[in-house]
C-alpha cells in the first residue's frame, strides 16, 4: 500500500511542486492539498491521510496549531514541519505540538522521501539542525509516570531511530503491541509525539538521539 500523503503550504506553487515530485514515487499517493491550517485540518479529518506536510508560517491557522488539531484527533496520522523557519519557537513548538519531524525546505529532494518514509514508519526525522535546538529548549517532563521495563526498551529503540517494524523484531513483539506501548509511553511521560519521547530519553541519557 503506498504512503498517503497530505500536504499543507500556502503557496500554490510549491504545492503544485511537491505534488509532481512525489507523484513520480510508486511508494506515494497525494490524497489532498490545503492552502491555510484550517483546512488542513479539516481536510485531514475526512481523508485521515499516513503523513501530513505541514507548512508553519500558513493563514487562518498557524501551522503548529494545526498539527496540534490534527494529532489530537488523528493519532495514527504522522505530521512532519516542512518548512523555510528555523527559529527555536518555531522547532520547539512543532514538536510539542506533535509533530514527528522538522525538515527545511531547502532539503535534497532524497531527504524529503526518506523523512516521509520514516515518519509512516514511526520513525522521529530531525535536521541536525533543529535536533540541536530542541536538545537545548525542549525540558523534560516534570513528573512523568515511571515506563515499565518493556516500556524503556521501546523508549530507547524510538531514541535509536528505530520504526516500529524494527522495534517489533527487535524485542520479538507484534507491531501493534509496539504502538500500543508507543501510546502508553506518551501518556505516562505527558509528551504528544515520538519526537518529544526521544529527547526526554536522550536528556536522561537512556540513549542518544538520533539525527538523519
């Protein structure tokens, strides 16, 4: 089954832009476009699309609102931050809104795909660059609840990179037992995405963080 795309920019031209390049890739279906937040988000509820594109700097709705929106209501649907921004309100508030990764427009066309492949398969992308900037704003829970050992096993394999698939051959589980420890992992740590559950194991040193 291809990835299904959905890709939020208030620009026309680099909707239509994405749209052609990533239609050329087997691996991907563009279900829809939208041109502010608001309709990203409304749009999204409908075509409950894998991955989300998500311009920061949109009308009506601000981008990391609408990923706050989206993932709310839409915890299966993966949101990445593709935007020119890279200020560390603009970082840390993707992330804590959910999104599952940060990606500047000026990526290589390669680094686009990998970053979409990665987010469907739960899998935390991050610019070298923006990683450097949430390490040093994002803090760590206050009073996270304590993770079961199973917990901190998948916890570490989310720091490491790894997808779900991966983290399901790794500790000999089944994928949907991975993300339903995935979501309990979230709730007892008080964080919205995979992306803010691998600083807090990398700023308790339970393992590093990776960067693509």
């Amino acid at each position: 089954m291809p990835i299904r795309i959905f890709i939020a920019d208030d620009h026309a031209v680099v909707r239509q832009g994405l749209r052609m390049f990533l239609s050329d890739d087997p691996e991907f279906e563009i279900v829809g476009e939208a041109g502010d937040g608001q309709e990203a988000v409304t749009q999204s509820l409908v075509l409950k699309p894998d991955v989300v594109l998500m311009d920061l700097l949109m009308p009506v709705l601000d981008g990391i609102g609408a990923i706050g929106k989206i993932r709310a209501e839409l915890p299966d649907t993966e949101v990445i931050a593709l935007t020119s921004v890279l200020s560390d309100d603009a970082v840390v508030g993707a992330v804590k809104a959910g999104a599952i990764g940060y990606l500047l427009k000026e990526a290589e066309p390669e680094e686009l795909r990998r970053a979409i492949k990665a987010a469907a398969a739960g899998q935390v992308h991050l610019t070298p660059k923006a990683a450097a900037r949430l390490v040093r704003e994002v803090r760590a829970p206050e009073s996270p609840q304590a993770l079961t050992e199973r917990e901190t096993d998948v916890l570490r394999l989310i720091a490491g990179g790894k997808a779900n698939k991966e983290i399901a051959a790794s500790l000999t589980i089944g994928e949907q037992t991975v993300k339903t420890h995935v979501s309990n992992i979230l709730m007892k740590l008080g964080v919205q995405s995979r992306t803010q559950a691998a600083l807090y194991a990398a700023q308790i040193g339970l393992a590093p963080l990776q960067t693509s």
